[in-house]
C-alpha cells in the first residue's frame, strides 16, 4: 500500500503560516478556517489570491514531529494538496522531501481530487491509504474509493466515526501493512 499525503496540517504544521497573512491583511486570526481552496478562503473574507500570496512567507511552515523521519522510511509516497504548486514545490526543496507524484490546486478543476494522482501512480484505489486533515481530505478519499486516515497529530482535527486516526506520523507504517 503506498501513501499519498495532503500537505498543509498533515505534513506541514502550517496553520500559523497559513493565517499569518490574513492577519497581515487585518483579517482577525479567528476567522480563518482550513482545508478550503485559497480562492474560496479569500473571497470568504474578502480579499484577493494575490493580496494573500503577497503577505505568504513559505519558509514559516515546519514538518510535524516525526514527519521528516517518516518519510524518509517510505520507497514511495506522493502529496494530493489544494496548495498552488510553486508555493508547495518552494517548501518541499527547502526540506529535501521528494515524493513520486506530487500534484497541486492547479492540476484540479475545482477542489483536489486523487483520480490524478492514481493515474500518475499507476494504482487503484484499494492500493493506496489517503493521509489527511479535513473534511474536504476525508470527501476527496471516500470519492475516490480511497482508505482515508486521519493525521491525529495535528492537534485542531476532529475525528468521525469509521475514521482510521493516526496519532503519530510513524503510524503511519504501521497502517500500511
């Protein structure tokens, strides 16, 4: 079974860069949610996609704990993320993470969807465990024919029930045997 990741609060520990620039643009930190399109999260609060990327800074998000390491014992992983490819493809260099497939907002129409990276993959649906941290991740993976797991290491997520939660990244190898 090979795994395919979202990024941005499933790999990356991103939340605080993801909100800093609406705060920067004076949009109040509790007002932003996640898992959406940048296109939609913007347009919720009323600003554009530029003025967004403008305040963005790709070197603030980190890995989660035990990320880096759990990748790193992985022959092969790939990345489903909503994120805009160059932003996404920046953070990755930064961390020498080198996924097989990895496809972003821009290779969707609409919200991200697995079909593309299976195909890329050359794998069904049964063949693959789908790692997210959202509603629209846990949709994406049931639309597909996906087994989807929850990244429980990412404190905000909320688990429903016949979700698989994960409560360590190094779980992750052990859910794919």
């Amino acid at each position: 079974m090979i795994p395919i990741f979202d990024l941005d609060g499933t790999l990356l520990d991103s939340d605080a860069a993801l909100t800093a620039p609406f705060v920067r643009l004076g949009i109040p930190a509790e007002s932003v949610s996640f898992g959406m399109r940048l296109d939609e999260a913007c347009a919720r609060v009323g600003i554009t996609v530029d003025q967004y990327l403008a305040a963005y800074d790709s070197g603030f998000a980190e890995p989660f704990a035990g990320v880096s390491e759990m990748l790193a014992a992985l022959p092969r992983w790939a990345i489903c993320s909503n994120k805009l490819g160059d932003y996404a493809r920046q953070e990755l260099d930064a961390l020498g993470w080198e996924p097989e497939v990895a496809l972003f907002a821009e290779r969707f129409e609409g919200p991200k969807r697995l079909g593309p990276v299976l195909d890329e993959l050359g794998l069904r649906g049964e063949e693959v465990l789908y790692v997210g941290d959202s509603e629209h991740d846990r949709t994406c993976a049931r639309e597909a024919g996906v087994r989807f797991a929850l990244a429980g290491w990412n404190p905000r997520v909320t688990a429903e029930d016949g979700d698989l939660v994960l409560s360590a990244p190094a779980d992750v190898l052990s859910a794919l045997r």
